[in-house]
C-alpha cells in the first residue's frame, strides 16, 4: 500500500523553532514502499539512541511488521520530506487478558519526536489519529509500555500493571524454609531448542493471568535467541531453563545470561520467567540460585505479590530494588472493559468518566452479581467521578480507590467511594512480562 496522507494543517510552534511549521500527518503499512519504511524505521532508530542498524535487522523489523499488520504513523520533515521523518508512531492489534475475557486491544510504540520539533502537537496528532481509528473499529482498549512517565496520561493512559526488580543473594544465603519442597525438575536448553516450550508456556500463562498482554512477533527473535536488535544480531549468551513436570510437561521457564565479572562473584541475570503455577516459579529460582560462579540474580519484573520471599530460608536475602510501571492502558469502551474484569461484591454504582479527548466519557451503570457485572450508559447522576487516567490505574486492580481517593482525584461522597471499593478492589494485583 503506498502512503496514505492523512491531513495537513499549521500548528503554532516556539519561537526559537521558527513559530509556525506546517504538518503533514501520514500512514505507512507494513507493504509500503521498503524504502520510506525504512526511513521511518531509522528515525525510530536515532529517537532511541540506537545505531544506523544493518540490511538483516531491517528486514527482520519488515517481516515482524507484515505479521503483526502494523500501522506507521509518521510526520515528515517539512525541511526534508524525502529524509526521516521528524514524528513517529506505530500501532497493532493484540489482546489483554483483562480477567473474564480476552480483549482486543490497540497496541501502541516506536513514539518519537525530534528534539528540533517538540511542541508543536506532532505526538498529539499521531496518537489521536491512531486512538481514533481503534476507537472507530471497535478496539476497546489501547496499551503502551513509557520511556517517559510523565507524558501519556495527558492522552487519558494511565499505569495498570506493575513489576518489581529484585536481586536475589544466592550461594549460601539462599535456602527454602522447610517444608518448602519444589517439585519437578529444570532442564537446560539453548533458547532456540526452547522456542515451542516457551511459546506453549507463555500461551497458558496469558490465557491464566489477569494483565497479561499478547506478544507481538518480535518476541519470537528474542526469546528463541534468533536475533537480538539491540545488538543487530544473533544472541549468543541467553540459555533457557525449562521445567519440567513428573509427566515431563513444561510448566515453567527462565530466560537468563551470566553478567560481566567484578569484584566479586558475577550475577545472573534473568530477560523473562514465566511460571504457570508456583511449584515451578520456586523451582526455577531454585536452579537459578545454585549456578556456580554466581552470587546474586537480577530481575527487572517480579510480580508484586512474588511468594518467593516468604518460601526463603532468609528473606532478607530478597531485596526489592525499585518498582517499575509497566503496562498502561487507554479505555476505549468502558463498557466491553468494565465487563470483562472481575468484581469483589454484588451491588450498583453510577459512574462518571471524564474523558478531555471525548474517546470515553459519559454516565454509567455498573450492576455486579457473582464477580461479574452489567455495564450500560446511562443518563442517571453519577455517584462517583473518576479521570480517564485514573480509570486504567483501577480498571485491572493495580490501584485501590482508597490509594486514588486520598489524592484527591475521585469526585464523590466518602460514602460513595467506598461503595466503589467494596465493588472494585480486588486481592490480587494484575500482572504481566510484555514490553513493546
């Protein structure tokens, strides 16, 4: 498909950037041109500080963006039309796992915008345009996972999952409490030996796992080793660990490599694992904390509610090292995302949604009976007033209306805020592995 102009306009710009700068807003498939695809996939590239790339990482970039039916939203360069373009944005389609029901789900990353052109709208345009057209074909939802923090709630996202990074002392210091017995064994393969393990594994981990998010295919590179495009080429320091049940069923995996030496003994250093129940999450970290030569594991995304500590001989060989937004979500529908999560108790509540972009906003009526609930619009006085932002925090139970509340940030009665919660709060935080 050649590339699509979608608009154009003027928008005011800062004066040392030359005031006013015209805009011209374009798609790109994935059946484009290689050429312009490759333009925007270099300025991709020099957005996020990485190198030139070569022939085989491009192509690799191609395939994966044909497979996974890629939208690329770009802002050419009014200087330069035919050079990088000076915005770029990139959504597809995958699904989260939202509780009761797998939703589809927009799927947003490669934001850039070049420093030369900041502050003149191009994200507010790129993003608009793209939220508009899921919005427009049904997507109930988008996602992104942030370099930058501070950026996004400004176009109604906001944090729903969230994932700890731990260092794990091991060597002597690690030890199960007794009583505390893993099950199974680990098996050691090469992550391409791996790959249907892996993808079998994480297949039943998402269907399972509230806040789960569907891999794009670029994860079929990484986790079976293929390739590496940090690197621009084949990862040759990655092993896998399986687990494996008594009835040699693969239960569970860790992705790691051995770090570079220091001082002292060198650290492992876990990409992902995956544990579909917690036998094999503590018998993966049981392998992991007797390799030899090591004294410590690094994981940037346990779950909040890791068990791990609790199974220690000496917990405080656990160390949590910071906390780490991952995935945020933009509703699209409240009513397909409000009934696709579970609910704590049965009751009723009016809810108001403020929503600046008008993607989402309106009246509704939640009815919860048995976990589940009937959502529908509604002309009735809302009860409690919550920002379009702060929905995402709440919707998969990442954030507790108390926690919300206390910020000042929900509008209604003390009383109808903790109707909302005895509704909403559930026991167990979302959780998730996907980045893109």
């Amino acid at each position: 498909m050649p590339t699509d102009r979608i608009s154009a306009c003027t928008e005011p710009g800062p004066p040392e950037y030359g005031g006013r700068v015209n805009l011209e807003l374009h798609s790109l498939s994935s059946d484009a041109d290689p050429a312009a695809v490759r333009k925007w996939w270099e300025a991709v590239r020099l957005g996020f500080h990485q190198g030139r790339g070569n022939d085989d990482s491009f192509n690799r970039f191609l395939a994966d963006s044909k497979v996974d039916a890629t939208t690329m939203w770009q802002v050419p360069d009014p200087d330069d039309p035919q050079g990088l373009p000076v915005g770029t944005l990139v959504g597809f389609d995958k699904s989260i796992n939202a509780g009761h029901a797998d939703l589809p789900a927009r799927l947003i990353s490669d934001v850039t915008v070049r420093p030369t052109h900041r502050r003149r709208g191009l994200l507010r345009r790129m993003i608009t345009a793209d939220l508009t057209d899921a919005r427009e074909r049904g997507l109930p939802v988008a996602a992104l996972t942030v370099t930058e923090a501070t950026i996004y709630s400004r176009f109604g996202f906001g944090v729903t999952t969230t994932g700890q990074r731990i260092e794990v002392e091991s060597a002597e210091r690690f030890g199960f409490q007794p009583g505390v017995e893993p099950t199974g064994r680990v098996r050691l393969v090469a992550p391409g030996d791996g790959i249907h393990a892996i993808n079998a594994v994480f297949t039943q981990f998402h269907a399972q796992t509230r806040g789960s998010v569907q891999w794009p295919q670029f994860y079929q590179d990484w986790m079976s080793g293929a390739y590496d495009h940090e690197a621009d080429g084949p990862d040759k320091k990655t092993w896998c660990a399986l687990h494996v049940t008594a009835d040699d069923q693969v239960d569970g995996f860790a992705l790691y490599r051995i770090g570079e030496r220091g001082d002292g003994p060198r650290p492992v250093e876990v990409s992902m694992l995956i544990a579909t129940n917690p036998a094999a999450h503590l018998g993966l970290w049981q392998y992991l904390a007797s390799i030899d030569l090591t004294g410590i594991v690094k994981y940037h995304n346990a779950p909040l509610d890791d068990p791990l500590p609790w199974a220690m001989r000496d917990r405080r060989g656990y160390k949590v090292v910071g906390l780490g937004d991952r995935v945020w979500t933009r509703i699209l529908d409240p009513i397909r995302c409000l009934s696709a999560r579970p609910w704590r108790a049965d009751g009723s509540i009016v809810v108001g949604i403020d929503d600046p972009m008008d993607l989402a906003g309106g009246r509704f009526r939640i009815t919860t009976t048995a976990g589940t609930a009937e959502v529908s619009a509604t002309d009735e006085p809302a009860a409690v007033t919550i920002p379009i932002d702060v929905l995402a925090g709440l919707w998969l139970g990442g954030a507790k209306v108390p926690q919300i509340a206390a910020t000042g940030r929900l509008g209604g009665t003390p009383e109808a805020i903790e109707e909302l919660s005895e509704l909403m709060d559930l026991a167990t935080p979302p959780y998730g592995v996907t980045f893109f």
